[in-house]
C-alpha cells in the first residue's frame, strides 16, 4: 500500500499545482490500476534482483515502454505544463 499512497500524495501536488508537472493525473491513475495487475512486471518482487531471479522480463512487459511509446504518451503529457528553468 505504500506504493498506492505516495501515488496518491503526487496525485495531491499534481492537483493543485497541474502546471508544474509534465504528465497529467492519468498517468498516476494508469500506475495505480496496473500495480497489481501482473499485466506489466514493473511491480512484481521487492527489487530488481527478484525480478531477474524470477525472469520476469520474459514473462511480462515493462510498464515504461508501454508508457513512453509514442503511440501512448501523448495522453499522459500535460499540455498546460510550463516548464521552468
């Protein structure tokens, strides 16, 4: 559950301050549906060690790549962010 909440603390920073992030709030809702799922491997185990003992890469995709697809992206990107150097 300690994943759920920090998504849940972001989700409160990216609610009241929306044009500070580059992603929207569906992209949290999007990691908090799938955390548990078993549909991506990102999640499963407690660290990467785990993961590469359990081969779980070959069994299961990466939540990232399904995210950082150009196909996919655009609907998590925030068109009001303002960047700030």
């Amino acid at each position: 559950p300690i994943f759920l909440q920090w998504l849940w603390a972001v989700y409160q920073l990216v609610y009241y301050h929306p044009q500070s992030f580059e992603f929207t709030a569906d992209l949290l809702v999007y990691l908090a549906e799938h955390h548990q799922t078993h549909l991506y491997g990102t999640f499963l185990g407690n660290c990467e060690q785990e993961r590469q003992d359990a081969a779980v890469s070959t069994s299961t995709a990466c939540i990232w790549e399904f995210i950082f697809d150009l196909d996919n992206i655009q609907s998590f990107l925030n068109p009001g962010y303002a960047r700030s150097e």
